[in-house]
C-alpha cells in the first residue's frame, strides 16, 4: 500500500470552504479503482496547515490516477485555496489496527 501525503498551506480565511471542497473531492476519489483512503488532518497550532493524505492498494493504481484527467479535475477543485504545498509518496510498512473494548478503555 502506498500512502500520499500533501501537506498544504490554505490560504487564509479560506479554511471552511477548502475543507467542504475537499470533502467532495476526497469522496469522489474514494470510489476509483485501488483507493482505500482518503483522510485530512488539521495542525491544531497552524490551522491554515492541513496534510491531505491518500491510501493507494499499489503503485499501479496510484500511477494510473496520478496519470488521469479526474485527478486533473480533483486537483484543480483545491487549486484555488492553495498558498502552499508539498508532497510526498511514502510505502505503509506497517499498518495495525487498534481493536475496540467494550468499555472504550484500556482492559
């Protein structure tokens, strides 16, 4: 699995309406081939500094949307927020996820 991450300066005063047009973006990439997912994190410090990140199940899926005019049509929706921006491809070594208690705690 490969994961990408865009970290990205929103322009300011623009942070409510770049995270509504990533959702519809992130929601429309979640249904193309090979993409597990799609999440959006915040720095609570920087709150016009956001990492946009996105699950690929293999390169071959990953270059086949990097190559694709939907991700043209993706990319060009958060264009217009867009101050800043760099990214990087980085491979899920290791991927464990937490199973729930049935009290939410620790057991």
């Amino acid at each position: 699995m490969l994961r990408t991450v865009l970290e990205m300066t929103v322009l300011e005063g623009c942070e409510d309406e770049f995270r509504a047009a990533w959702l519809q973006t992130a929601q429309a990439a979640a249904r193309l081939p090979g993409s597990v997912a799609q999440s959006l994190l915040r720095d609570p410090r920087h709150p016009r500094t956001h990492l946009i990140m996105a699950d690929w199940a293999d390169r071959a899926a990953l270059e086949a949307f990097q190559s694709s005019p939907e991700r043209e049509r993706l990319s060009a929706r958060l264009e217009p927020f867009r101050e800043s921006a760099q990214k990087r491809v980085f491979e899920v070594v290791s991927h464990l996820p937490c199973t729930p208690t049935l009290k939410g705690g620790p057991s």
